[in-house]
C-alpha cells in the first residue's frame, strides 16, 4: 500500500512531466490566441 507521501510525490512527478510536454509541443488554442493561460503555475 501506497503512503500518502508517495502518491503525492508520484501525482507531481507526473503533473511536471505534463507541463514539460506541453512546452516542449504547444497545442494552439483557438478559444484564447493570446500567450495567457487561466492555469499558468
């Protein structure tokens, strides 16, 4: 069984990667053109 530490750990590992693809491939987003994001952390 899986501590609540590692779940944390391993749910913000992932959540980094996703960030990193999403920088690394850029969708273009036709609702906002504009370079803002609503979530941009």
């Amino acid at each position: 069984m899986l501590s609540r530490k590692w779940i944390l750990r391993l749910s913000l590992t992932a959540l980094a990667l996703l960030v990193t693809t999403d920088r690394r491939r850029p969708r273009p987003l036709p609702e906002k053109p504009t370079g803002k994001k609503p979530k941009d952390e």
